[in-house]
C-alpha cells in the first residue's frame, strides 16, 4: 500500500501505529508529524501555545488521526496529563520523536543562569523525562528518535550552552538504548545541520546566511521534511537493525570539504 504526500509516494509504514511528536507545531516536529500522518499513524503532537496548536491542527488538515495536547517538556506536571491523554487515547505509544527544543547563541562569558537553566531545562530535562513519562507506554515494537545536532559534531562559537544540551541528549540516546533494549524497544537519535525552519531565521541573521551556506557542501540549507524522511527512517522497520546510533543530515557540513 502506498500513500502519496505532494508530489511524495511513501510505503504506509506506521499504519495503525501510535507516534507521539514534541514541539510539533511548527519546523521539523510539524514536518514529521506530517510525514508520520501520511504514512499511516495516529499522531499525537505537543506545544506550549495553544494557538500554535490549533494553527498545526490546521495544516495538519484537522484528522482525527492527529491529537494535540498543549504540554511544556519541562514540566513534569504537563508531561504527566500527555501521557494520560496518550493512554486514554490510543492506550500505548509506539513511536516517540522527542523533538521540542530551542536554540541560544552567545559567547560563554555572556550566558546568564536563567538563560542556562531555560535552555537545560527544555533540550536536556525535557527530553529526559519524555521518554521517562511514557515509557511506560511503548509497545514492544517501539522506537524512539530524539532531535539532537550537528553541533555535538564539530564546535562552534557562541554554542556553548546549547550544544552541551545535544551532546547530553545524544549521550541519553545510547543509555536509553542500553536499558529499553530488554523491551525491544530501540532509541537513536537524529542531528540536523542548518535546517530551514522559524528557529533557523530567528537565529541567523540574513547577512549571516549567504555565510552559513557557503559551509555546506551540499550548497543550500536543509528543509524540514529531509529531517522528517530521516526521522521516519530511524522509527520504522526499515532501521530494525539500528540502535543507538546517530544519523547527521546536514548536507556535508560536517565532515565533507566543499
């Protein structure tokens, strides 16, 4: 069976399957959360700002295969009533793309408590106690994917509060691999390059991107959906194989010379 996204023909891969997407109103979380629904899922997508939420039901087409819980990753109290709302739902989860996160530049000697704590809080404990709070749901086929970066790959400067919260994120993929393995549950994780979402242009300057491309072999930025297909990848039977393990699509930015 097959179904056709765009000018996109896709296996149906998650049919009937139950796939859970943090910070998915906008970006790649949005994106995924599209790819998921056209492959088949029921998709559970979170955000902080219910208005965002209703606007991703929108573009989402309003299916009542989505289901959109406003929820912070970095309350424990919200996560607590997504994972009750996932139960009383659907009664499991079988993929899980602990996606949310947000993005900070600054030199080191400029960074403040409360931005570090703001930042920690939502890439590094938010993703750790998503996968806390509904492993209790995962299915034995289960598989987890989180959104790290090409930043734990290679330095770079004024990312220092940030890219410590993705090289932690990708460390917690191949713990949470080592113990759901007896559940035949797998976690890899995912590190796109410079990406073409909201978060990309609320933090690179328009006279700084004509730079940032020139970095990339590849010779444009990434799109949202190139991060979903290999989000999609990581989460179905194709990857039964693959467990934690880190995927970069960042266009050669990383280790290919252009």
């Amino acid at each position: 069976m097959a179904t056709t996204l765009g000018d996109m023909t896709q296996h149906s891969r998650f049919d009937g399957r139950i796939a859970l997407v943090t910070g998915g109103t906008s970006g790649m979380g949005l994106a995924t959360a599209r790819r998921f629904l056209a492959e088949g899922a029921h998709v559970v997508i979170t955000g902080r700002d219910q208005s965002r939420l209703d606007a991703a039901l929108d573009d989402l087409g309003g299916s009542r295969r989505v289901l959109a819980v406003r929820a912070d990753v970095a309350s424990r109290a919200d996560l607590a009533v997504l994972a009750d709302a996932i139960g009383d739902r659907h009664g499991r989860l079988d993929v899980l793309f602990a996606n949310a996160g947000v993005a900070t530049f600054q030199p080191a000697a400029d960074a403040t408590e409360a931005e570090f704590d703001r930042v920690v809080g939502i890439n590094l404990k938010g993703v750790f106690f998503s996968v806390q709070t509904t492993a209790p749901l995962l299915s034995e086929r289960a598989s987890i994917v989180i959104n790290a970066s090409w930043t734990r790959h290679r330095g770079l400067p004024g990312a220092g509060v940030y890219a410590a919260t993705k090289a932690a994120v990708h460390s917690l993929t191949q713990t949470f691999a080592a113990e759901l393995a007896p559940r035949g549950v797998r976690v890899n994780s995912v590190s796109p390059g410079y990406i073409e979402t909201p978060m990309f242009h609320d933090n690179v300057s328009a006279e700084a991107q004509a730079e940032v491309v020139g970095r990339i072999a590849a010779g444009r930025v990434g799109r949202a959906d190139e991060v979903a297909a290999a989000v999609a990848f990581l989460a179905s039977d194709d990857a039964s194989y693959v467990n934690g393990q880190d995927l970069v699509v960042d266009g050669g930015l990383v280790t290919v010379v252009s």
